[in-house]
C-alpha cells in the first residue's frame, strides 16, 4: 500500500480531532473545564471512550500477535481480562463511593487527608512515573509501526515521528483538557470497534469462511486454549497467576490511576460514574474477544498463504508485534489496511492523549497545589497549566527516544513488568489507609518504604526460581509487591485519633 494514502487518512484523521477540540472549547477552556470537565459528562460517553483508553495499541497489536506466540500462549491472556473484569467491579463498588464522597479532583488527595503530606506526594510520583513510561511504551508501539510503514518511506527520522505524533496530541488537548478528551475518545474509540469488527470481517472473506465458520476454524485451530492449569510453579500461564495479577493490575492501573478515575471523576454522581463503570466491564471483555479472535485469524491466514513473522531491524528476532499490520498493510485490500490504521492509531493516541491531561492535571492539583489557590481559573493559573502540559510532552518524548534505544522485549511484557514494580506500593498506601483503622504512619518514612518495596520485588523476582523451589512469577508480582508495602507501613504505624478515618 502506497504510503501516501495512509499518511492522507492520517492527515485527515487529526485535523478531524482538532475540529471536535475547537468546538468543545471555544466557550470554555478553563482548569475547571480541563480537569473535571465541570462534573457534567454523561455516564455512557465516558463508558465507550474508556474502552479506547484502556485497550490502546497494546491489545491492538500485541494482544493478537502474542496469540501464536512460539510460546504457546494462545488465548491465555483472557484468564488475564477475567482478572481485569473483576478488579473493575472492585473499583466501582469501593474505590468510586470514597472518590466521590471526598469530591476529589486528584485521588491521591485522599493519601493526604488519611496518611499525610510525605504519602500523598509520593503516591503522586508514583502516578507520574508509572504513567509517563506506560503511556510512552504505548505510544512507542504505534509510532515505531507509522515509522515503518509510512515516515521511513519519506526519509522522516524516528524521533522527528514522535514529535510531530505528540505534537498533534497536544494540538488538540490543551485547551478542552477533559471535556475535549470524553468526545475525541468516545469518536476514537468508534474507530477503534469499527476496526476489530470489520478486520475480522475481510480476513473471513479472504478465507472464504463466514463468521459461524471463522469461530468454528478458530476453535479448532490450535489457538484457542483459554485456561491454563498446568505447571503452577514453573509457568507464566497458569490461571491461578493470570487471575490475580488481572485484578490487582486493573485496580493499580485503573483505579488507583488518575488518567481512568478523573473520567469517573467528571460525572455528575456516583450512580452515573457506577452504570458507566459497569457497562465499561461488560465491554472491555466483549472487544478483547474479538481482538484474540483477530490474532488467531490472522495466524490461520498467514499460515495458509505462508507468511512469516516480520523480523525486528534491529535485533534480527520475529516479532510478533509486527504481523498484524505486515498483514493488513501488504497482504490485504486497500479499505481493509486503512481501517487498521485507523483503528491502531486511535487505539494508542486514545490512550497517550488522556495520559496527558490526567500528568498535567496531578502535577497542577498535587504538587503546584491549584486547587487550594483561591482562583483556579485565573488567566495566569491556566497559562501555568499550559507550560505543564507542554513539559510533560516533552518528558514523554525523551521517554520514547530512550526506549527504542534499549528496548528488546514484547510491548505488552514490558508495560505490566514496569507496572508490578511501580504500581505496587500504590495498593500498598491505599490497603492500608482503608483497611487499617485507628492507625496512622510516620508519613516520613513512607517514600522510603515506597522505594524499598519494588527493589525487594525485583530480587525476589530474579531469584524466585533459587528461592521458591522453581516457582516463577508473572503479573501477579504486584500482589507482592503491594503486600511487602502494606507491611512496611504496619511496621511505622502508630495508633492515632488525629485524621479522620475513611
């Protein structure tokens, strides 16, 4: 497929997207408009865009690719979506009553009121750390896949495609913040549905199978086993593992994550946030269906017309990152490679445009402090808001450069390895400051605690075949890790009827 067709659709797509930022903030461009949204979102716009949020380029890529992985993973990442099922049920009926009781603009408030000053900021650092890299590896994936098969072909570096890509992010996010975000994804997410929907469609034509007979073909494929029991100690897959790490994931990276929550958060009440989080769930699980669906079509398709996994440039391995758009952009129709396009990038600019706005808004509330200032909405106040969101650009573009300068892993290991480590102490503070009652902590301990933790977690995970007769772990090292924080606050608490108990 001629490059300049993609980059036309792509050109096309985002002056779109900065149409919808125009109109949604020509009447109000506020700090209240960017972090909250005035509190007036509907529930059901914020439920379809969060999909769009949530899967990112990850699940668009990799989730496929790593179905016919030679490791034999098949669908065993559904164990791993029922755990994420789970955990977004624990959040709306127990992270959501608390938020907006507390009327919370950044949720790390709450570290503040129930634990102290030191804890509430190290929770915040947490979030902007753990964010940033997430947000910057998701991106990376999209990026690297323009940069392959259209920017190379117009002699466009590497790092001037990242910077054109976060450069158009924040064209259309700086002004509307929240309120043009629930729209623009809500639209991404459409494309994204759209995507998934209508690829599996032309790989079913392309190997004249009607979908009854596509799900069948699938079932029998080979690629289709789902829960894995074999092998506790020494296997990845194991359900019991891909279980609990979906649920304590999803309530670190979502419900303890300012991006997903300050969504929640602009909704006009706690039965709205709860029917939108619901109806979010429900979905989340249908789309990844399709999307292992897509992974075993495409295996069954390259396997039938003898295409083989594209190998990376740099380090000469397959990866399978790059089989889903080596098909859609070489081996398939003209409509059917543009739908991919569309559908990956809004899959992950869906995701880094929102990681944006949710960076800038805890960095104004938690540390420059804008909602305590008597005029949040003051011309100078939303200027400094401005310069917060350009640096946080800038920060995640030096982030990209400096992952495709080391990285050597699957996107989609590399993410949730790096969120059992940072998301970790993150349950920790907030078991501890829900669950143990009439307690407090010597608040200037707790980052060294918070510091501690993943070191611990990164030796025990090292190790855990030396020291745990040969039991390896998986994404259920954030329980751990939360766990070993969880302690570490036990052992500097001290009984205290000074905070109020929440």
């Amino acid at each position: 497929m001629e490059p300049s067709i993609l980059l036309s659709f792509l050109v096309a797509y985002f002056l779109m997207l900065i149409g919808v930022s125009y109109l949604t903030s020509k009447k109000s461009s506020d700090n209240s408009t960017f972090f909250t949204a005035n509190r007036n979102s509907k529930w059901y716009l914020v439920a379809f865009g969060m999909i769009g949020t949530a899967l990112s380029g990850v699940t668009f890529i990799s989730v496929p690719g790593e179905v016919g992985n030679p490791a034999g993973n098949e669908f065993k990442y559904f164990q791993f979506v029922l755990g994420n099922a789970i955990g977004f049920i624990i959040i709306a009926t127990l992270l959501l009553p608390l938020y907006y009781r507390m009327k919370l603009t950044s949720i790390y408030t709450y570290i503040e009121e129930r634990l102290g000053t030191h804890s509430y900021k190290t929770a915040a650092s947490i979030f902007l750390l753990s964010r940033t890299i997430g947000s910057a590896f998701r991106l990376y994936l999209v990026v690297i896949v323009l940069q392959r098969f259209i920017f190379d072909s117009y002699g466009v570096p590497f790092w001037a495609t990242v910077l054109i890509s976060l450069a158009l992010i924040w064209s259309y996010t700086f002004k509307g913040g929240l309120k043009t975000i629930i729209i623009t994804d809500t639209l991404q997410t459409v494309f994204l549905v759209s995507s998934v929907i209508l690829t599996i469609y032309f790989i079913c034509s392309s190997l004249d199978l009607n979908i009854p007979e596509a799900f069948e073909t699938i079932k029998n494929s080979g690629y289709s086993k789902v829960f894995f029991f074999e092998d506790f100690m020494t296997s990845k897959f194991h359900v019991t593992k891909q279980l609990l790490g979906g649920i304590f994931v999803t309530i670190a990276m979502t419900g303890l994550d300012q991006d997903l929550m300050q969504k929640n958060l602009s909704c006009k009440n706690i039965g709205e946030a709860q029917k939108n989080m619901f109806t979010f769930t429900g979905v989340f699980v249908v789309i990844n269906i399709f999307f292992l669906s897509v992974g075993a079509l495409l295996y069954i398709y390259a396997t039938k017309n003898g295409i083989e996994i594209p190998v990376d440039a740099v380090t000469g391995k397959p990866r399978t990152d790059f089989l889903f758009p080596e098909i859609a952009f070489n081996h398939l129709a003209l409509i059917p490679g543009v739908v991919f396009m569309l559908g990956l990038t809004a899959a992950t600019f869906a995701t880094t445009d929102s990681a944006l706005t949710a960076l800038t808004t805890s960095f104004c509330v938690d540390f420059l402090g804008f909602t305590k200032k008597e005029d949040v909405n003051a011309a100078s106040v939303v200027r400094t808001r401005h310069m917060v969101h350009i640096g946080f650009s800038l920060l995640m573009f030096l982030v990209i450069i400096l992952f495709n300068a080391v990285n050597n892993a699957a996107v989609v290991s590399a993410i949730f390895t790096v969120a059992s480590y940072t998301y970790g102490p993150l349950l920790g503070l907030y078991g501890f400051g829900l669950f143990v009652k009439n307690r407090g902590v010597k608040d200037k301990l707790v980052p060294y605690i918070c510091l501690l933790s993943p070191g611990i977690v990164f030796l025990l995970n090292k190790y855990s075949a030396t020291l745990m007769g040969g039991y390896v772990f998986d994404n259920e090292l954030i329980v751990v890790n939360g766990l070993i924080t969880f302690i570490g606050l036990l052992l500097i608490s001290r009984p205290t009827t000074a905070r109020t108990q929440f």
